[in-house]
C-alpha cells in the first residue's frame, strides 16, 4: 500500500508490488484515473507499507480510504510522515 500526495494537496492510496514501477506510471500520467489530469501532478510519494499478501494491503488501503482528511493525517504521522506540502 501507498499514499501520495498530489499537487492539487489530495491524498491518493494505491497498492502495488512495485511502489517505484507504480509511481513512475503516475507520475507518467498513465497511472490511476484519479491521478491522470495534470493539475494532480507533480506528485509526491508520502508513504509505502508492504504487506505479506494482497488480501491484506486491499484492507489496509480501503481502510485508509474511509479516513476523513484529518484522521489521515494524523494517520500518516503515526507513521513518521511530517510534510504534507505538495511543492
């Protein structure tokens, strides 16, 4: 699982076996729909979680999902993330 942090200051969480792959294709704009229109991009990669199986980071990342803003803020810094600036 995966948070990134879109220059429009959205969260988008995503789950891959290969987060720099995934990334790269986001970045590309040929990643998820969400994340195609030019005003989301640059991107920026916040977080990445690995999961011993794909059951489990699909539960992880609608988890996250269903966070308001603040509750994935507060989230992500549990986690050590601190800058939620896009630039």
């Amino acid at each position: 699982m995966y948070v990134l942090l879109t220059a429009d200051n959205t969260f988008y969480a995503g789950f891959t076996d290969d987060v720099g792959r995934r990334f790269a294709t986001h970045q590309a704009g040929k990643g998820a729909k969400y994340t195609r229109p030019k005003r989301r991009r640059p991107l920026k990669l916040l977080y990445a979680q690995a999961f011993t199986d794909k059951s489990t980071a699909l539960k992880a990342e609608a988890a996250f999902k269903k966070l308001t803003r603040s509750q994935k803020e507060d989230y992500l810094r549990m986690q050590g993330v601190q800058d939620f600036t896009s630039r």
